[in-house]
C-alpha cells in the first residue's frame, strides 16, 4: 500500500484530513477493493486500541504478592483525547462504509458484502409449474404414434395420459397411488380426480387421500379409506372393493357403499365374474427390478463394443469406480484416469441401485483429469441428472486454463446447453450479448454456442443424454439432446479452431486451480452424471442415436 494512501487513511481516522484530501480518499475507496480493504483494518485496528485503553491492566505478579495498585498503559496523548476521537471515528466510518455500500450498490459490483445482502432479497418471482400426479414406475409402456411419452419422474398435467401397454404406477399429489395397466386411456382432471375411459386399475388410497374420485362411465367411486380395483372398456365398467370401503356416486346405483369384497357393474351388462387378478405394488416392484437390472447388464455388453472404439479419447463410467479413482475405460492406460476430490456423493445411477452416478451439489465437488494431446474434433457425450441449475453456469467438462484449442460444456440457469473452444486467449473482448441485452467483456477470443432451453425445473431428476460435436471440418457446432438434434450452428472464420486440445480438466465443476486470489466462480453442477465420453472425432446423428437407444435407462 502506497504510504501517500495509508497517511489519507489515518488522517480520516483522525478527524485531521481536509475536505480536498477527504475527496481524493473517498474516489480511491470507490476504486481500489485493496484501498477499501486498508481503510477497514485501520478502523478496526483503532477500535480494539480504544478497548485496550479503557481496560484495567492485569497484575502480572506471583500469586504470593500483595496486589499492585492498578496502572494505566502509557499511551501519550490518547488517554486524553480518545474519548472523544472514538466518537468521530465511529461517525467516520459509519459515513464511509455507509457511502461505500450505496456506491456498490449503485455499480452492481459482486462482493462478499453485497452478496450476503442479496441473499436476504427475493426477486419477487416464483417458480411454478401445472400438474397433479407424477409417473412413479413405467415397465414395457408403449405409447401411441406422435404422442410425447411421459417418463418415470415427469408431473403429469391434466389431461389425456394414453399408453396402449404395459404398466405404469401413478402417484397424486394427493397421496392416491393408481397402477395402471394398459391399453389405457385416462383424463386427470386435479389432485383428487381422475376419469378412467379404459384400463384396469388398483387404486391405494391413504387416510391423507381419503375422498379421493374415479370416475367411469356414468358414475363417481368416492374412496372412503380403502384400496378398490376397477377394469373399464368401451362397454363395461366394474368395480370390487379389495378392502375398506367406498361409496358410489351419480348413476343407477347413487349413493350405495361397498366394503372389502364387493363388486359392481357400474355401466353395461350384468356378469358375475371376478375382475381378473390385478398386479400389486410388490409384484410391480419385483417386475421393475428385474427389468432394471436386466436393462443395466444390456447396456454394459454395448459399453465394452463402445470401448473398443478407436476414436475413443476418455470414457468415464460409474461402473468403473474404484474407491476414489474414475477409470478412462478407453485404454488401460491410467494416465488420463479421474480423481474424485471433494465431497462427491456415489449415489444410485440411470439403472437404479444396481448402478451409480456421482452426485456434484456441493461447491467443492469435482473429478480432476488431464487429457493431452492434439485432437481434429470433439464430441463430447454423457448421461446427466439434473435436479437444479442453482448457479449462473454449471459445468459439465471443463478445460482448466481455457487456453487456445480447449473446450468449455456448460449449462446455462436458464436451461440452455453452451459449448465453446478458445480460440486465443491474449485477446480481451467487449460485445454485446443479445440474451443479456447489455455489453459484456470476456477474456479471450472464442464463441459460444447456445442451444434453446431444453430443462426447466419440471425435469428436475430425470435422466438426459446430452452430445455437444465440434466439427472444424465441416465448419459446424451441433448439439443434441436424447438423441435429437437441437441446435447446429455454423463456424464463423474468426471463430475457426483446427487444433484442438483439453490438459487438465474438470468433471462437474471448474475449480480455476490457476487463479490468483482465493475467490472463485461458482459452477458445480447440482445433478448427477453417471457416464461421460469424449470422441476425437465428429460423430454422426445415427451414431449418437444409437448411444442414446443403447444407454437410456427403463421407463425412457
């Protein structure tokens, strides 16, 4: 610190500054964290001086020694004038912190300060989202032609839910649980309501869910604490209580309950039968496992054909977990190996318990690697699980230095994939960001490719398979997500890398491990990834389709 500055500073504390002086040490503080820093211990430096001064001095003698008398520390002048300095000082330094806050808050600077303030702040906006019930298991659903297929995970609105086989478990938010086998066609209409136009059913309902609708046909089946079974085709509706009791509503039998062991025909001819058996909570959950597993032991064969792939640069796989060590599965080199460093939670993967995904919430969370040599193309894949997009950017890979040639695969808190390469870091640039609508400066020439948002927090935990390529040769970035392509852009000449490179790199988070001050970006992805893979090579759309078909988990 310049000692012109520290001599401003004192004078300040010492109420003996003058008002041009004053001027000039209010414009440093407005421009220099450092000056400000200096300002701050001063004052507090000369509080605790104060403390010290007005407190009684100990008796350092033994024990066995009369006491002394008390005596008073030789501060020269300060005893007498700094009763009344402490007062200016305090004023001081209410002022100047006081102005240096409003200035901040005036500049939109980041600071520690700031920051805790904000935390305190609410924008105002909440975030929503419509539905009434989520799909809790699916096994073998098969959707009809151009219908969206719902996956295990999604809210469910209201609205038509239509699959023409296999079973899928269905919670409301309510607490009813309905297991649904197909063919079926159902029209949620709210928490505690659903019309059933045709499907065999098992509703569970819990005490919380107690009044809980189902309505087929002309009729209305109000749940009175109970579990009930129902199968309804284009002319028939039946019901059988399995046990507790339920009351019917509208219809020819308005008003009738029925207890454990009843059956009705609520709509069409008359019949004796049973309701065939229907599948339980237990049988589906035995079911589900064994399709999960056998799902998982599908997708490791076609992972030992994929690492058979010689454009294979790194292939990281929970399955290849050894304590905290992540195995390239590309070679049985170990030089480009993953370290799990921080608090990385090994959580369950895309297959359920029988995998494992590695969890990043936690700022400090990463996997370090370091990938040399020269590439002609990246495509970069992995299956990831988001559960929030808290920070500003969350990392997926990411170059440490982003030095020329080096990649950056991120996701942006508005649900859009970015990828880029550096194509020269001497250079600073200032442009005007169309999404942010202002001018913003970045260090080093390079582009960043967006896609349209693809997450929102309604997909919060489910699976995606994302795929960023980067084609020098074809001059294009293209961009897929579950094996659809959402984005291709093309290569600007000023924007043009052939040599491409990654070094030292981060999985799920970027540490900035070159950086000079203790302060760093926040980017750790709050998600799971469970198997990232990198190509020197553009892959196909077929190819990366393929990936997607080979890799999804079950109920996708």
């Amino acid at each position: 610190m310049d000692d012109a500055i520290q001599k401003l500073i004192y004078q300040a504390i010492d109420q003996t500054i003058s008002p041009e002086d004053f001027d000039q040490l209010q414009n440093l503080l407005e421009g220099s964290e450092e000056v400000r820093q200096a300002y701050l211990k001063a004052v507090h430096l000369s509080e605790s001086l104060h403390e010290i001064a007005a407190s009684p001095t100990p008796n350092l003698g033994s024990p066995t020694q009369a006491a002394d008398p008390p005596i008073t520390l030789p501060l020269y002048r300060w005893p007498s004038v700094f009763a009344f300095r402490s007062l200016m000082i305090a004023a001081t330094a209410l002022i100047m912190v006081g102005g240096l806050a409003y200035w901040l808050g005036q500049q939109h600077l980041s600071s520690p300060v700031t920051t805790e303030v904000a935390a305190f702040e609410s924008d105002g906006i909440e975030s929503q989202i419509a539905g009434h019930a989520t799909l809790r298991r699916a096994v073998d659903l098969q959707w009809p032609l151009n219908t969206l297929p719902a996956k295990v995970g999604d809210v469910l609105p209201n609205g038509q839910l239509r699959f023409e086989s296999g079973i899928a478990e269905i919670d409301f938010f309510c607490g009813a649980t309905l297991i649904v086998e197909g063919p079926a066609n159902l029209d949620i209409e709210s928490d505690w309501s659903v019309r059933v136009l045709e499907g065999r059913l098992r509703a569970t309902v819990p005490p919380a869910a107690r009044g809980f609708l189902v309505k087929a046909a002309e009729s209305e089946v109000v749940d009175l604490g109970t579990e009930f079974t129902m199968d309804v085709t284009a002319d028939t509706a039946r019901v059988e209580v399995v046990d507790g009791e339920i009351m019917l509503r509208g219809g020819k039998l308005d008003g009738q309950h029925l207890h454990t062991g009843d059956k009705e025909i609520l709509h069409g001819s008359p019949s004796s039968q049973n309701i065939d058996r229907m599948i339980t909570a237990t049988d589906l959950y035995q079911r589900d496992l064994s399709a999960t597993q056998q799902r998982y032991e599908e997708w490791l064969e076609s992972m030992r054909s994929l690492q058979a792939d010689k454009r294979l640069v790194a292939h990281y796989a929970t399955s290849e977990l050894n304590q905290r060590t992540l195995r390239n599965g590309s070679s049985t080199d170990d030089t480009r190996d993953g370290l799990l460093v921080g608090p990385v939670d090994v959580v369950a993967g895309r297959f359920g318990p029988a995998s494992r995904g590695l969890n990043f919430n936690r700022p400090g969370s990463r996997i370090r690697t370091r990938i040399d040599g020269d590439f002609q193309a990246f495509t970069f894949a992995c299956w990831v699980k988001i559960d929030n997009l808290d920070q500003r950017y969350n990392a997926l890979f990411m170059g440490d230095g982003y030095e020329n040639g080096e990649p950056h695969w991120q996701i942006r808190d508005d649900g859009r994939l970015m990828f880029s390469v550096m194509v020269d870091d001497s250079q600073s640039v200032s442009f005007f960001n169309d999404r942010d609508q202002r001018v913003v400066k970045d260090a080093g020439l390079h582009h960043v490719y967006f896609t349209e948002p693809f997450w929102d927090i309604s997909k919060s935990g489910q699976w995606f398979h994302l795929v960023a390529v980067y084609d020098p040769a074809s001059k294009r970035v293209q961009q897929y997500v579950d094996g659809q392509r959402i984005s291709d852009e093309r290569i600007q000449p000023k924007f043009q890398m052939d040599s491409l490179r990654i070094g030292p790199a981060e999985i799920g988070n970027w540490g900035q491990p070159f950086r000079e001050t203790p302060w760093f970006a926040v980017r750790n992805l709050d998600g799971t990834i469970d198997e990232l893979t990198i190509y020197d090579a553009a892959l196909e759309a077929s190819e990366i389709q393929s990936l997607y078909e080979s890799g999804k988990p079950l109920g996708y």
